[in-house]
C-alpha cells in the first residue's frame, strides 16, 4: 500500500505560524503535524511515500519535517507538472516529494503523482490532520468495496456536507439536491488508479 500525504496548501487560518513553515510541518506536541499522519501509515505497512509541497517547499529538505538529516536525489521518475521528484530514504521507507510550483488542488496533485500511483491502491492522508482513525479498517474496507474510492467519514463532525444512502456517498454539499449532509470528510481515504481515470482533465 502507497501513501501520499497532502503538504500543498498555504495555510492561511494558521498565520503567522505557517509564515515560516508549511502547515503540515508546525510542531503538535514534540514533533511537526504530518509525522502523525506519517506515523498511522507506516504503522499500517506503508513504505512507499509521496508528499505534495508548494508553500515554502525547501522546510521539507530540513529537520522541521521531522525526518531529520535526509539526502535528497532526483528521482528518474517525472511528475505530470514536468517537475522534478525528490527522492530519499527514511528507516525502511521510501519518500518522494512532488512539488507544484502552481497550486494545483486535489484532483491535479492525484494526476500529478499517477506514474507514481500506477495500478497500486494508495491511502490518502491530509499532511495537516491528526486522526485515531484505525487506518487498517478503512484499507480493508476499500479492498472489500471494489469502488474507485472510500472515505472516512465522522457523524460528529461540525461541517457535515456528505449525504449518504447506505454506505454509498449520493450528495457533497446538497450540490445534487438529493439529500442534507450527515457526515464530515476527515481528510483521509483510500484510492484506486480507477478514480485517475474518471477525472476530468481540466482543474478539479
């Protein structure tokens, strides 16, 4: 299973603190917010990582991302965008950083990374979350699926903007006018190369 923890977004209800850091790599307790995320995958048998950056890309090269002292290489592997992907090893685990000089949202930073993807399922994991979510069931409740994609989901969210009918997902925001949210996103899902395939080549 691949891991591809989101680290692109600039962080603007952090500020100031994410004026000198990415919003993933400020500190909760002793270490940055994606090292949790990070964490709960490896601990689930991810090896294979990649992590998008835009917003102050170079902090992910330095100790603030937690990995401490990394030798980063360019990768023969090529992102959608034409960019070069940065290449190092951490304990028994392979990182890639995928940078996009323009922000390119959800769906272009999955195309960006879909040689990286190629037919393998991959976790998605927000970089500025931190979860208790049993990352093993959703995975496995994704393999059960057969679906193109599975989210992890919270009744007790505040913003709750998913409609469901069963375990099936049949309204994001009433933008359907099926039926009012019940559910929140938590940031955090499991996919397949089906779900690149379905989206639309222009931004998403």
């Amino acid at each position: 299973m691949k891991a591809f923890l989101l680290g692109a977004g600039l962080g603007t209800r952090l500020r100031p603190l994410t004026s000198f850091l990415p919003k993933p790599l400020v500190p909760l307790g002793q270490q940055a917010l994606i090292r949790y995320a990070w964490q709960a995958c490896y601990d689930i048998g991810c090896r294979d990582f990649a992590i998008n950056t835009h917003h102050l890309a170079e902090k992910w090269q330095t100790p603030a991302a937690g990995w401490g002292e990394l030798t980063w290489q360019v990768s023969s592997e090529r992102a959608e965008n034409g960019e070069s992907v940065l290449h190092a090893g951490y304990q028994d685990a392979s990182l890639r950083l995928f940078h996009e000089p323009t922000l390119l949202e959800t769906g272009g930073a999955l195309r960006n990374v879909r040689e990286w993807i190629g037919d393998d399922d991959v976790l998605v994991h927000n970089g500025d979350v931190y979860s208790t979510i049993p990352l093993d069931s959703l995975v496995q409740a994704h393999r059960r699926s057969g679906r193109p994609v599975t989210l992890a989901l919270r009744s007790d969210a505040v913003a709750r903007h998913i409609a469901l009918d069963a375990d099936r997902v049949i309204d994001i925001r009433h933008m359907l006018g099926q039926a009012p949210g019940t559910h929140g996103f938590t940031g955090i899902y499991c996919m397949n190369a089906a779900l690149l395939a379905a989206l639309p080549e222009e931004e998403v």
